[in-house]
C-alpha cells in the first residue's frame, strides 16, 4: 500500500505593520456605519514624491463616538459647549431662510 503524502499545514503570515505619518482624511456615512479613509505616507520624500497610502475603515458610529472621545481625552481638548438658546427663542417657531 502506498504511502499517502503528509497534510502540510498552511503557513500564517503575519499582517505587515504600517508606520506612516497622517496627512489627511474623509469619511463618508453608510447609514449605521461610516467610511473612515486615512491618508498616510512614510517620510517627507515620498510625501514629496506624491507618494500617499489610503486605509478605509469601516466602523460603527459608537465605534467613531469612543475614537472620537479618546483623541480628544489623549489631546486634552473639549469639544466647546453649545449656548443655549434664551427663553424667548426657544419659544419661537422655527424660521427656515
């Protein structure tokens, strides 16, 4: 009886790790979601050279909300607070121009 070949195992590859300095970004809603697309480049040469790598992340709107918190935390910035309309204009209709 003939010997059957031994199962090989496949080989997992680590995922590259990707240091670049952030040169820009958009995003796009997609209802629940949004479209987070990072402009990033690796040196000053490549940014000179036009060279820029774009990401898309797709991530929830809770997920962007504790980003969103977590740079601003990390940054010790507040987001400025909203004034409150007085009494009168709270009472006011709704003017559309």
């Amino acid at each position: 009886m003939a010997k059957r070949p031994a199962k090989r195992k496949a080989q997992t590859t680590e995922p590259a790790e990707h240091r670049a300095v952030v040169v820009g970004w958009t995003h796009n809603g997609l209802g629940s979601s949004i479209d987070l697309r990072i402009q990033s480049t690796p040196s000053q040469q490549a940014l000179n050279a036009g060279q820029i790598d774009s990401h898309h992340f797709l991530m929830t709107h809770n997920q962007a909300l504790l980003l969103a918190k977590y740079l601003l935390d990390t940054t010790g910035q507040t987001l400025p607070l909203r004034a409150k309309p007085s009494l009168w204009r709270r009472f006011l209709p709704n003017r559309q121009k």
